[in-house]
C-alpha cells in the first residue's frame, strides 16, 4: 500500500509548475499575527488605559483627600486603632499619591515607549496589591469603627473591589508582555 499511495499523490506544483511558491506567512499557516489576535490585544490595550486611568485619578485622590479633615482624622483614627506603627499614617497618604501618579504617568508622558508604560503600571499594580491588602486588614481589625471606613461599611468592599480592578489590570499588562515574547 505504501508504494502505490505514494505514487498517486500529487503535488500541487506538478499540477501547475507556473503557480508561485506558497508564502511561509500565509495566514492560514499560523505563522504571522491573525486578525483577532490583533483585535483582541486592541481591546486589551483599551481595558488597562481606562483601568490604570481610573486607578490613577481614585489612588491620587485618595491620598491627596486624607490631607484634609474629615478624611484626615478618620485615617488616623484608622491607622491608630488597626495598631500599625504612627509613620503609616503619612506613609499611606504619599504612597496612595505615589501609586495614583504611576497609573496616571503613562497618559502624562506619551514619549514612554510601549514597555516603559507596561512596566511602570506593573509597579504601580504591585504597590496597590500591597495597599489594599492593608487596607482590608484595617477594614477587618474589630477596634476600628465603621464610621471613620469609607461610607461607613465595615466589610472590605472599596478595597476588594479596587484589588480586584488592580489584578484585572496586571493581568492584562502581563498577558500582553507574554503574547509580545511568543
């Protein structure tokens, strides 16, 4: 069988020797970027600028509103009553300005390349990880009372929801770099 098999396939250059040479990038060979690929990694780029965008502008605010009376007595009174150390008091403000700036810069400077901006939101993802942790642990610490917690609830929602958010958009920078490796 195997002889007479071979013996009657044929080519498609034996069938027409004029015809050109198939590209090795052809799009049904894999090879080159297909067009959902490109669509799907247009709506990844859309989701973490308007993600980064809006962490940017709420951690800044956070941060620069704890300043500021009410906001500044409920965050030491937070602060005091979760028994983290006094200096994380000024710590939270400037890191929370810090980490909303980070989201905010690559909107600022658009002469960032590409990567520069990827690893400056991962940074800022990375911080804000480390923020929210803290401030579900200050949320769950049964000496600080609702009242001085955001809209007075005392179950972590603002800060699981913004973790969350952070995690959407490290995933989606992370998954972007892995897919610009391949």
């Amino acid at each position: 069988m195997g002889d007479s098999f071979i013996a009657a396939c044929v080519s498609v250059r034996e069938l027409n020797p004029g015809s050109e040479p198939i590209p090795k990038d052809a799009p049904w060979t894999g090879a080159g970027k297909s067009k959902y690929s490109e669509v799907e990694n247009k709506m990844s780029s859309r989701l973490s600028k308007v993600l980064s965008f809006l962490l940017g502008v709420q951690m800044f605010m956070f941060g620069f509103l704890k300043f500021f009376q009410p906001f500044h007595g409920w965050f030491e009174i937070q602060i005091q009553q979760s028994h983290l150390p006094h200096e994380a008091i000024l710590a939270g403000k400037l890191t929370e300005m810090l980490t909303g700036v980070l989201f905010l810069l690559p909107w600022l400077r658009r002469s960032l390349t590409a990567r520069c901006k990827d690893q400056i939101l991962l940074i800022a993802c990375s911080i804000l990880f480390t923020q929210m942790v803290v401030a579900i642990y200050v949320h769950l610490q049964p000496g600080v009372p609702a009242s001085v917690l955001p809209l007075g609830i005392k179950t972590p929602v603002i800060p699981c929801v913004v973790l969350l958010l952070g995690l959407l958009t490290a995933f989606d920078i992370w998954k972007r770099l892995r897919a610009e490796k391949a």
